[in-house]
C-alpha cells in the first residue's frame, strides 16, 4: 500500500489526477477494480504487485499490457473488463 500510496502522491504533484482503488490492504476483485475506473472516467488503470522470489538473486521487474484482444480463452474476461476504461 505504501507503494501506491506515495505513487499516487507524486502523480498528483505533478498535476495527475490520481486514484486508489483501495486505502487499505484488502482484496477487490479485477471486476470491481475496472468499474471504479470507470465510473472515475480513468484513462489508464495501474494495479501494482510486488512479488517475491525464493531465489535471492532475483531482480526487475514485470508490466503487464493488454494485447489487442484475449491471448487465450482464460484471459478473455479480464481483458473484457479492461477493454472498457
């Protein structure tokens, strides 16, 4: 949280009109995540992660984009979802 938290600080200070989905650390589906976007009128939706790696020389870090339309059968209602900001 502290993450988005001091992000969405620095968006604002650069003239950002920056939202969090959330204020505390609890679960929201992708589903309730996509419709608070946007009823906002969002143009871009950020989810941040952090992840963890048994392996301590680990480093970096993943974006994920959207492709054009569902890569596979699973992924076709996340990308339903997102495809309507």
């Amino acid at each position: 949280m502290s993450l988005a938290q001091k992000l969405a600080e620095d968006l604002k200070k650069d003239g950002y009109d920056a939202r969090l989905t959330r204020d505390q650390d609890i679960s929201l589906s992708p589903a309730s995540r996509t419709a608070m976007a946007s009823a906002a009128g969002a143009v871009a939706l950020v989810s941040l992660h952090i992840n963890a790696s048994y392996n301590d020389q680990a480093r970096g870090l993943r974006v994920f984009v959207p492709a054009p339309g569902p890569v596979d059968e699973p992924s076709a209602p996340l990308w339903e979802q997102s495809s309507r900001l």
